[in-house]
C-alpha cells in the first residue's frame, strides 16, 4: 500500500511538472509572438526597424529573464527603440517606465513624440529627470540600459556614470535584474571620441553602484567590428559589436556597496579615524586607491572583505570583450 502512494505521488508531481512546463513554453511563445507583431508594425519609424536584425531583441529579452507582467524601467530611452520591445514583451498586464534625461526633454517636440508613443503603445509611462527623483523607488522588476553609460562615462566622468546607475539600483526591487549593453571600447583608444566603454570600466561601474553582476554574453558581439572605429563611422552602420551583461540587485551587493558609501565619507585625519569609521577596514601604510571605490581613496586604510560582501564576485570572464577586433592583433580589451 505504502508503495502505491508512493508511486501515485510520484505520477502527480510528473503530471504537474509537465503541466508547468507547458504552461511557462505557452508564455514563452506568446511573448515571442507579440514581440514578433510588435517589430512588423507598420507604425514602427524605419529607423527603428533598422536595428532591429543586429540588436536581436527576441534573445536579449530571454536573457534578461523579462517576463510578461513585469515592470521594466527603460533607462534613457531615446527613440524608444526598446521602449517599443519592453511594452510588448510585458504586455498589456505588465508596463514600461520610459526613462530619458531633463536635457533630451529640452529638444523641441521630443518630450510630445515620446507621449505619443507611450499612448499608442498603452502600458508606458514617461519618466524625465533624474531616476533617483523620480518616485519609483523599488517599483521595477528588471531595468536595461542599451549604448547609454559611455556617454554618461566620457562626458560626465564617473560620478556622472555612478550616479545613473545608482538611481537604477534604487528603482529596481530587491532581487530585481539589470541588463547593460555598450560598444566595445579597447585600451589604449580614445574611447570617449570612439563612444566606446573598455568592459572592465562597466564592471566596475555596476559593482560600485551595488550591483551583482551575474551573467555576461557575446550574444550582440559582432567579429566584423573594427573597435578602433568609432560607432557613427559610416562603415560601422548599426552594427557595432556590443558587450552584454546581466547584474543584479542582491542583499550581498548591497552590504559591500554600504560599505563604499561608508569609506567615501572618511575623514582624512589618518589610520585610527578610518578604523573608527570603519570597523571592517585596517590600517594600511599610504592613500591606496581601490579598485572597487571608482578612484575615490580611503584615508590610510585598506578595506578587509567581509562574509557579508561575499555576493560581489571578485571576477567575472567577460566573453564578448575577450578579442578585440582591429586591422592588426591587439591584446584584450578587458574583462566585465
């Protein structure tokens, strides 16, 4: 008898395992599907559709994990390239907070086309400013950011670039996913004439905003790159091979992004003001720069990693950036 329960309960969960699984393919496929409609729509600017063969938006979506329902912040949207994807890969049940800066509202007619293709659309709403201003704090379960952060990087600087990302992190909901993608800068270029981003200045960006980073994909590397070009050079087009990375907002990050916060506030007064103020740090001989803290110097301290900082992986293979394309051989661009 014990025997017969055992196998009857054995069947019911195979029976509701397939079950699930049906049900998560149908989801599958009829996100795909409205992604699809959404790309073929006659209402779609040429321009958009243009970019639509290299930027592989059924593939990124699945990479992220954006599921149908979610709330996905658009982060400097634009032309709503992926304003468009996001509103049909949540549907009509989830929404996308279409994010753009103070100074694209500036242009003429720009903050009234971008209405009119959040009402057309039906589930986005406009965000203009600064995110961390914007009162949607914990709100979003995934946020993407696509060719956005060198330009913040090489023309703002790094506290510039920290500063969108942080306001990101503060939107997304705990366990929330952030996507990034850019072009691939190399070293040695003049990536900000390039806009271009070395990788490894992206990953340290993300980890210093509080951020995991989790994942890393050439999924949008493109070999016939020449990352020496810059990416509105003609024989570049929309073609430019970018880096991919999926990070999250985990309770881990979060502990050893606290802790930076906590280092950037010391006073300059020494070894036992910075082990006061920082009962993780120790002395250390010297202003060390760390390579977590975006060029910020602790005063004569040097931090000591603790469990709780843990979630913050110490090195991740960044595949897509792994063999920068020249005219010549060139060493690596980095890692994210």
């Amino acid at each position: 008898m014990k025997q017969l329960r055992s196998i009857s309960w054995a069947l019911a969960a195979l029976v509701l395992g397939g079950m699930l699984g049906t049900a998560a393919q149908a989801q599958d496929n009829e996100q795909t599907e409205r992604i699809r409609a959404a790309l073929a729509s006659p209402e779609r600017s040429a321009e958009n559709k243009a970019r639509d063969e290299a930027r592989r938006p059924i593939q990124v979506i699945r990479f992220l994990g954006i599921e149908t329902g979610m709330t996905v912040l658009d982060v400097v949207a634009a032309g709503g390239w992926y304003t468009e994807v996001l509103s049909a890969a949540v549907g009509p049940s989830g929404k996308v907070l279409s994010h753009n800066p103070e100074f694209f509202a500036q242009r003429e007619g720009f903050v009234e086309a971008a209405q009119m293709r959040a009402d057309e659309l039906g589930n986005v709403e406009l965000v203009i400013g600064d995110i961390a201003d914007a009162g949607i704090d914990g709100q979003a379960d995934a946020a993407i950011s696509a060719l956005n952060l060198h330009d913040m990087y090489n023309s703002g600087g790094e506290q510039a670039a920290l500063s969108l990302l942080e306001g990101v992190y503060t939107a997304l909901k705990p366990g929330g996913v952030f996507g990034l993608i850019d072009h691939v800068g190399v070293e040695g270029e003049d990536n900000a004439e390039l806009h271009r981003m070395l990788p490894s200045d992206a990953r340290r960006l993300l980890i210093d905003a509080g951020f995991e980073v989790e994942s890393v994909s050439d999924l949008l590397e493109n070999p016939d790159d020449d990352h020496t070009l810059g990416v509105r050079d003609p024989s570049v087009g929309t073609r430019t091979g970018s880096c991919s990375a999926r990070a999250s907002r985990t309770e881990g990050a979060a502990n050893a992004r606290r802790l930076r916060h906590h280092r950037r506030a010391a006073p300059r007064d020494g070894a036992a003001a910075c082990v006061e103020r920082h009962p993780l740090a120790v002395p250390a001989a010297g202003r060390l720069d760390h390579r977590g803290g975006g060029g910020l110097r602790a005063p004569a301290c040097r931090r000591r990693r603790p469990a709780a900082a843990a979630g913050v992986r110490a090195r991740v293979k960044y595949p897509c950036a792994s063999t920068p394309r020249r005219h010549s051989s060139v060493g690596r661009a980095g890692v994210l």
